[in-house]
C-alpha cells in the first residue's frame, strides 16, 4: 500500500513531503525488523553457504542444515539476529523514508515538471531508489559486517558471546573506520542497482491489471518478486562482500580485498563459487520483502 504512492500523479506526489517520509519512516521500520526476524535462518544457511563454499564439497542445502543443526543446535540458525533485526528497522526506515523524499524532490523539480516527457516513471524511480541505496549503504555496510561475522563462526571456545564483544573485536584491530568502511565499496555496488532494480520492478507490477486484481495479496506476491529480481543480478557481489567482511581485521586478515578474494574466487571455484548460497538468499528474499511490504 505504501508504495502505491510512487505511482501517483506527480502532482500527488510532491504534497504532504514530510507526512509522506514519517509514514515511510514508521512502516519501514516495522517491516525492516519483522521481515529478518521470519527469515534470518535462510539467511544464516547463505552466509555460511558463501563461507563455507570452498571448504566442503557437498553443501546442499539439506546438508548444511543438518551440520549446522549438528554442531551448534538452533541457536547456530540465528547468530547475530538482534543486530541485524535493529539494524533493518533503521535500514528499512532510511531506504523507504529517503525513496520517498527523493520522489518528492525530484517530481517537484522545475526542470522535470517543464520536460515531463524526459522524465517518465521508470526513469524517476530509478533515480528515486538509486539515491536510497546509497544513503542506506553507509548503514548496511556495518551492521552486515557483525552480521556476517556472528553467522560465519561456529561454535568454538573463541566464538563471539554476542554482537557487543563482536563489534569491541573489530573496533579494537580497525577502529570506528574499519567498523564503517570494510565492504562499503562492496555494499554500493551492490545497494544501489539492487534498490533501483527492487523499487522499479514492485512499481510497475503493483500497477499493473493482474496485481489490482489480486487485493490485499497484491504487496505479498509483488514484494516477494521484487525481492527475487533485485538480488540475482547482484549477488557475486554479495558473494565478495560477504568474504571481505568476515574477519575481526587482525594482522593475518588486513590484506583481504575485493581484487583478491574475486580472483581466489575464481581460481578455487570458477564461475559457479560467486552464487555459492543462492537458492536459500532466493527463499530468504521472498520471504523478507513479502513480509516487508505485505
């Protein structure tokens, strides 16, 4: 319902600026935090899948469930769920909060409002979701950095209790740049074409004939699409991300960068170990962005 607005008339659209943002403000943020709470588990099986990938040969979904199950019980399902479900309801606050703001600001563009035929609506939600996921990058970056580092570990006598000593240990090898900086590169390359292709194709659809038809299942069916679409492209980078980020930056770790863990990559697994985890991250996305937008 919320994002219907993003299809009105962009004299609608640019009324109520500030109401519109709070609205998106509040709703994300709910959303945000219920979506990882319903899907982290297939999340957790995505990171440790992209992890894991070069260490085991078979990492069926069935088998990793049954080696995490084995090895750290239920509890190795949700690793870091309470950073993250915090840090999706800011996420989500700040992503549909900016999404709308920016739509506001650009449909209310002299420039745009005097060549509204340079400007059609796919256009304008591109430009509108790109900005939002620039500015949501700067916050995905370190709450996905304790995320992947709570899921990555096992269950060891040097495992993280929880995310606070998670977070001193970065802090204390890297500081507050490293918390902040390490895989944000990563994360804009994969945030901003994964917000356009996210917000344009739950746009379109949820304007389409056979979407108005289906009701109040409309936003369940349309965001859980969405969320498919907007990961495939994307998700090698994810893959690196996700490699980038999993270390505390000690003195072993610190040469760890993109170039090299792409091409170690590549060498140890080809084309296929940059979509190590993908069908769980598919389940996972569904999942998340239908509760999310529903």
């Amino acid at each position: 319902m919320l994002e219907r607005n993003i299809l009105s008339k962009r004299g609608d659209v640019s009324r109520n600026l500030f109401s519109a943002a709070t609205a998106s403000l509040l709703a994300g943020s709910v959303a945000g935090a219920v979506g990882v709470g319903v899907a982290f588990p297939l999340d957790t099986l995505k990171t440790k899948s992209q992890v894991m990938g070069r260490l085991s040969s078979d990492l069926s979904m069935p088998a990793l469930i049954h080696k995490i199950w084995e090895m750290e019980g239920v509890i190795g399902f949700f690793g870091g769920v309470k950073a993250m479900m915090v840090g999706q309801a800011v996420i989500k606050a700040l992503a549909f909060s900016t999404n709308t703001f920016a739509l506001n600001q650009i449909n209310s563009f002299p420039y745009v409002l005097e060549h509204s035929e340079l400007f059609p609506t796919a256009v304008i939600l591109v430009l509108a979701a790109a900005i939002s996921g620039f500015v949501t990058s700067f916050v995905v970056a370190p709450v996905e950095r304790v995320k992947v580092m709570m899921q990555a570990q096992g269950n060891g006598p040097d495992s993280y209790q929880n995310e606070i000593e998670c977070i001193n240990a970065v802090l204390k090898t890297e500081g507050i740049s490293g918390l902040m900086g390490r895989g944000l590169s990563e994360t804009i390359a994969r945030e901003v074409p994964s917000y356009c292709i996210y917000f344009v194709v739950y746009g379109l659809l949820i304007d389409t004939p056979a979407f108005q038809m289906m009701g109040g299942l409309a936003p369940l069916v349309g965001g859980a699409l969405s969320g498919m679409a907007c990961w495939i492209p994307v998700y090698p980078i994810d893959v690196v991300k996700t490699l980038v980020q999993n270390t505390d930056g000690s003195e072993e770790d610190s040469t760890v960068g993109t170039l090299n863990v792409a091409m170690k990559l590549y060498e140890e697994g080809g084309v296929g170990a940059f979509f190590d985890g993908l069908t769980p991250k598919m389940l996972r996305a569904a999942v998340n962005h239908a509760v999310t937008f529903w």
